[in-house]
C-alpha cells in the first residue's frame, strides 16, 4: 500500500451535529454510536442554537470542507427539511435523528409537535439557583472561604468522615447554599462560625463503630495502614464525644448520619433547620 492509501485509511474522519438547542442530544447518541467503532478514528463538531437559514448554510460548506457526515436534532420541520435538501444537493450524508420520532410521536399522540427548540434543557430562575448553590457550596467546602459563612443557607459542622461533603453537594443540587466545617479536637473552628446564623447551622454526629468502618476504607483507598490512630476506635471515640460536648454548648441543631443514606440525612437536615 502507498503512503497516501495509509493516509486515507487513519484519516479521522469528521461529524458535525448540528443542533437548535445545546446538541447534548445528539452528541451523546452518537458518541453512543462510536463506541462499536473503536478502531476508527472520528473528529465530533457540534454546532449548537442552529436557528437561521445563514447558520445552516455556513455550518453545512464547512461541513462540505471536510467531507464529514451531517447528523442534526432540528425540532422546526422547515429548518430540517432545509438541512435534508441541502445535504442532499451538496452529496454530503446526513441523517436527522428527530424528525423521524417526532413524526411517530405525533401520530402516536393526535397532535402535532410544539417545535420549541431547546425544551429538553429548559432554563429558568431555579435552574440558575442550582447552579449559584453548586458554585457556592464546591467553594467552601472543607472549611474553605470561612469569610463567606453569613451567606450560606446551610452551615454542617462534624469530625472528618460525617458525611459533610456529599450531603453538602445533594443539598446544594436542591438549590441550597452549603458551607461545611471540620471540627478537629484542639483546632478552633474558624470565628466566623460563631457569626453565622445559629439556626441555619447542624452539626453532625455518627456511630463510633460506622466512623472506624469509614475511616479505615478512606485509608486503605489512600493506600496507607488502616489501622493508623485516624481509624482507631479509642481516638474516635474521643473526636466524637468532644464533638457532641460542642454541640451542646452551641443553639445548634444535631443530626445522627449513621445507617442513613444522604437522601434521609438531607431531608431531616432541612426538617430541623425548618427549611421544608
């Protein structure tokens, strides 16, 4: 074989979605797709908000450019029919992944389809809340940006190992901003603590026996000896009732994660913090 026949046969070859929302749709199917062809290497370009008749001409001589293969999720008949006749015209394959379904659907359902573009990843004010309360929440984990206590929704407080973290991000994809301490036997938490609102704050307790289990697999994982005094039931056992001595000394509100999945822990979070 020549050096161009090798050329031609590793040449990646190149897919343009086009897409008048974001495109994860058809990115994903066809990412799908790919997976059953692994030994042939593709280049994946995605064109998303396609709303215009120019955007479809412009995305499509590129497109000719490289020779690629058109795949679009285009919900307005009109602007897919003019991606078919297009592609059509110009020898370039495509194939349109929602007409076809739509079409099913419509005569599944007696009506025609809405033809609203982007309906599946919709965006209104408690999506954004989402996401301000992610944003916040990754900031001060860990005791991070201690400053910032006043405006979190929620403060959690508990040794290493109490859940704070995934709690703190399952109640931030709720739409709450979560800031959360570790309490470290003979380290003062930060002043600012003291300064948030003692209502919006929980701390966190566990089984002595649960936090050995925990710790000792967080160690192992880390590839160290689980057996160090960070897993020692004596050394947990003290953390703990520390833990619930400061608890008492504080208008906190206290909760047991043991033998609770994230879900039951978040929901009595908010019951006792009176925010549901």
């Amino acid at each position: 074989m020549t050096g161009r026949g090798k050329l031609l046969m590793t040449q990646s070859k190149a897919i343009y979605l086009l897409s008048d929302a974001t495109g994860e749709t058809a990115e994903k199917m066809v990412m799908a797709a790919l997976t059953q062809f692994r030994d042939k290497p593709a280049s994946v370009k995605r064109i998303n908000n396609v709303r215009t008749k120019n955007q479809v001409y412009e995305a499509l001589d590129e497109a000719l450019e490289k020779g690629a293969l058109v795949v679009y999720t285009i919900v307005n008949r009109e602007l897919a029919q003019l991606i078919h006749n297009e592609c059509d015209g110009l020898g370039l394959v495509s194939i349109d992944l929602l007409t076809p379904l739509l079409m099913k659907l419509a005569d599944t359902f007696g009506r025609s389809p809405k033809e609203t573009p982007g309906l599946l990843h919709g965006v209104d004010e408690a999506y954004f809340r989402r996401i301000e309360a992610i944003e916040f929440t990754v900031k001060h984990d860990d005791g991070q940006e201690p400053r910032n206590l006043r405006h979190a929704d929620i403060v959690l407080v508990g040794v290493s190992r109490t859940s704070k973290t995934p709690l703190s991000i399952y109640l931030a994809h709720r739409g709450w901003k979560v800031a959360n301490i570790p309490l470290v036997k003979g380290i003062d938490p930060p002043e600012e603590l003291f300064h948030a609102d003692p209502q919006r704050v929980a701390g966190l307790v566990i089984d002595p026996q649960r936090l050995v289990e925990l710790r000792a697999a967080r160690l192992r994982n880390l590839g160290q000896d689980p057996k160090a005094a960070y897993a020692d039931y004596e050394e947990i056992e003290e953390e703990l009732k520390y833990a619930r001595s400061y608890f008492r000394h504080h208008p906190w509100v206290v909760i047991n994660v043991s033998g609770k999945s994230i879900e039951e822990t978040a929901n009595e979070v908010l019951v006792k913090l009176k925010l549901k």
